[in-house]
C-alpha cells in the first residue's frame, strides 16, 4: 500500500485522462464539445499513455513549467516541473507495471484558458493492489497546449460505521439501576454482533406479583442523524424510541413514542440511568 500521497500524484492526474465526453456536458450548456474540451481529451490521452508506460519525463511535460501538486492530508508539496518529474521518476522505479482508472466527476471551463476538473482516480499496484484518491485540477491553455498547472489531491471520504457514532454512547455499557418511586429498574447493556447496535435488557419492577421485562436496541439512523431505539416488553408493548442529549457528556435519555400494547394504548415515557460500576 502506498506510504506517502507523493507517490500518489501520477494517480489523480492521469485518471484525468480517462474523461470524455462529459467535459462538454458540465461546463457549457451546448451539448457539442468545443475546441477547447477537444483540446483537453488529447491531452488527457497523451497524459494516460504516457503514464501507463512509464514514462517520468513524457508524463511531466503535461504539467506548467511552475506546476503544483499538493496533498490536502499530508501537506506535502511539489513545486514545478522538476520537481514533479523526480516525484514520478521515483514513483515508477518503485511501482513498476502500475496501472490506472478513474473517473471524472466535474470539469468546467472558467475561461477559454482555464479549466477545473474534479473526479475519482484509482492506482493499481501490481504487488500491492489499488489505491484511490479524490482530486482537484486546473489547466491552463499555453500556446494552444492544455497544461496541468494545480492538483490537489487527498483521501477519499470514508461513511462512518455505525460504531463510530454509537461509540459515544460505550459508557452505557454495563449494568445500571433506576430507582424512582413507582419502580426499581434493573438495566444490562452489552455490544451487539458487529458492534453495530447496542442491546439493553431491562427489568422493572412496580411491586407487582410479575416483573416486567423488556429488551431495547439501541442503532444509529443516518437519515434522521441521531441515535435512535426499538423497544419491546413482556407484556406485548413495544416501539421506537428517538434520542437526546440531556446534560453534558455521558448523561443522555430516551424518550419512548409511538408505543402500542394489546388494547392500543400509546403510553410515552423518559428514563434516565445511572450507572453503579
């Protein structure tokens, strides 16, 4: 895998050469490509060959003289076409047989000398396989030649598992009691499969000859952005719950609705936890 996105620069820019067509599409309103989109698909075609050869030198005669390639999560920076030529001359002696593929997501043309393109590019690595980066670009038209003149390139985003946003609730983990006037309330919490769901299994009881029971899960709902939880107790109610915080960190509560039982009550209520570890 690849250790530093300096080695990555021949990534973001020569998957700009797989663009096509779309560059017409998203930067003007005919659907006819102009001379300048024509212009660029050479380039890109040049660029791609070239890179898919090997080529150090062929590759970096399609940056500005003055180039600039940048990493938005390292902050590593090659400034000017030499620079950049050693950066690939390194990156090929080291990744030989490296192949690449992409996509182009965005390209508009500022000025008929000016183009930004945004997109998708992927390495593959023979021995180490592929690694993909997200990348901006702009190009410059010099004497009839379109030119790379700024990239900057960084990981692609990564979704957040849904442990990643329950992990704030991990202090819940354990055993709690609730004592309020009407009940004693015994609460076990523990990780479900995959650590994708919190399970608490809970017992009240009310000084009745039977102690109620219940089971909540408790999951992360990406649509609505906040936690929320499906109830279900012994007597045959359940429903969902939604969450809040109430208090600072660590002190939060669910709020029960849209609970319905055998004879169709909506009962809602509010718990609030206190650990005894």
């Amino acid at each position: 895998m690849v250790t530093k996105m300096m080695r990555t620069i021949p990534t973001s820019i020569a998957i700009l050469l797989l663009f096509v067509v779309p560059i017409g599409a998203s930067a003007q309103e005919s659907t006819a490509p102009s001379d300048a989109e024509h212009g660029i698909q050479q380039m890109f075609s040049q660029y791609i060959d070239a890179f898919n050869d090997g080529d150090a030198a062929a590759v970096s005669s399609l940056w500005d003289t003055e180039a600039v390639w940048s990493s938005s999560e390292t902050g590593e920076r090659s400034v000017g076409r030499e620079a950049i030529t050693s950066d690939f001359a390194k990156f090929f002696a080291e990744s030989p047989g490296a192949r690449l593929t992409g996509s182009v997501d965005r390209v508009q043309l500022i000025t008929p000398e000016v183009a930004v393109i945004d997109g998708t590019v992927v390495v593959n690595h023979p021995e180490t396989g592929p690694s993909e980066s997200v990348f901006t670009a702009t190009l410059v038209n010099r004497d009839g030649r379109w030119l790379l003149s700024n990239v900057s390139e960084s990981q692609p985003p990564v979704p957040e598992t849904p442990y990643q946003r329950l992990k704030e609730l991990e202090f819940l983990v354990g055993q709690w009691d609730d004592d309020t006037e009407d009940a004693a309330v015994h609460t076990s919490v523990r990780w479900g499969a995959g650590r994708s769901f919190l399970i608490r299994s809970y017992t009240i009881d009310r000084g009745d000859p039977e102690v109620a029971q219940g089971t909540q899960v408790i999951g992360w709902d990406p649509l609505q952005n906040r936690f929320v939880s499906w109830n279900f107790e012994s007597d045959g109610t359940f429903g969902l719950g939604n969450w809040a915080r109430d208090g600072g960190i660590g002190s939060c509560g669910c709020n029960r609705r849209s609970q319905t039982g055998p004879v169709g009550r909506r009962p809602r209520s509010s718990r609030a936890l206190t650990t005894t570890r």
